[in-house]
C-alpha cells in the first residue's frame, strides 16, 4: 500500500509517503512543515512530494491523519485536506492519535502514560495497556502538575515523552520517565498501516479532530 501520512498538530507538522504491508513499512520521505504555514505549505508539498517519487495522486491507496491532541487551527488545516484528497480519490482513511503512537513506539509493555505538552501548564495525558506492540487506551485527559502526579500515585505506569516539562513534573517527585522523540509522520504511518490492514478506517464525513482541550470560544461561552 502507497500511503500519504500527514500531521498539522503542532508547530513542526510534517507529511510523509510510505510503502507498506502486512510484514514491512518503508517511509520513502518524510517532508517538514513550519507550524503557522499549514494552509499555504500542505497539498502544495504533498503535490510535490509525489511528483518528486513519480507518483501521482491516483496511485495512492489510503491516507493516515493525526487526530490529535494539538493546535485547533493546524488539525483543522490537515484534516480538511485528507478529508478532500480521500472524498475526491475514494480511499480509506486512518486517524492516529499522537499520544497512542508515543505509546506504541516507545518499545515498553505493560501500563503506559503517554505525555505531551499542551502549554498553559497543562499536558495530553493518554493511559494505554500495550501488549505485542498495540495499545489499548483507557482514558485521555488533559492535566495540571498536581493532576498528574495525583495519576501516577492512583494508577502508576511508566510516563513516556518528548517534552521537559513533562519529564520535570515526573523527575521532581521521584517518578520513572522515559524520553521519546516527538512522533513524526512516517511513525503516525506505521501505526496507520496497522490500523488500515485490520479494518480500521474512517470515512471523510466523519474524521474529525480529537482536541480533549476545549477552544477558548467553548470555555469563555460556557463563562
């Protein structure tokens, strides 16, 4: 399968073209993209991505999505040209959340706490059971320092991240944590691959973005 994986959720985003199956998963090239130029970079790199491997977008089987958490506006950016790109072509979707991919490519087993950092103080919490390589979520949330901690006491795991804030919470009060990179596209693929070949897609119409933070529009109505 020809895949075209994409991530707008932050303020590196990045697109990436991989070859995969059942047994292997090659990523061709994965292509940075500026946060803050998502609208103006994405399908003008993904034209030139394909162009670049003598592709073009007929050739491509399905589409993998970063879901989430992040930006508002960069998730919206990205979905909106998977969802068309996928509408136009007829081709599966798969959405991939950031946080279960930290959980699957960190190489641990057992009880999880996947981390990113969402400013304001706050973190992406995700819990997950991983076994054999898969994750099964339990509940995403979206934490304070003191709500983070009060986790790891109540329902302790090894807290996997790429981000020092995270890592200082954890480190401050003597908890186990282990830094990752930062997901990138190709690795948002590999999990989609997994997804795609056992059935889980998504139609256009229903892709949608998981935030678990609430716009500030949400919070300040609700005010």
């Amino acid at each position: 399968m020809l895949l075209l994986a994409a991530d707008t959720s932050g303020k590196h985003g990045s697109i990436a073209l991989v070859l995969g199956d059942e047994h292997s998963c090659e990523a061709l090239e994965v292509v940075p993209l500026a946060g803050g130029t998502f609208s103006a970079q994405l399908v003008p790199q993904i034209a030139d991505l394909l162009a670049r491997r003598g592709f073009s977008k007929h050739d491509l089987d399905a589409f993998v999505a970063a879901s989430g958490p992040g930006s508002f506006t960069g998730l919206r950016v990205g979905l909106a040209a998977i969802k068309g790109l996928a509408e136009v072509l007829g081709k599966p979707i798969a959405a991939v959340s950031l946080l279960e991919t930290l959980a699957t490519t960190a190489r641990l087993e057992g009880r999880l706490v996947a981390a990113l950092d969402a400013g304001r103080g706050e973190a992406y919490v995700g819990e997950y059971d991983v076994t054999a390589g898969a994750a099964r979520l339990s509940r995403e949330s979206l934490l304070n320092e003191h709500e983070f901690l009060a986790l790891l006491e109540t329902r302790p795991g090894a807290v996997v991240t790429p981000d020092s804030l995270v890592i200082s919470w954890a480190q401050k009060h003597g908890f186990p944590v282990q830094r990752v990179e930062h997901p990138r596209s190709d690795d948002l693929a590999r999990l989609g691959l997994r997804k795609l070949l056992a059935g889980e897609t998504v139609a256009p119409a229903d892709l949608e973005a998981n935030y678990i933070r609430r716009s500030d529009a949400e919070i300040f109505a609700k005010q």
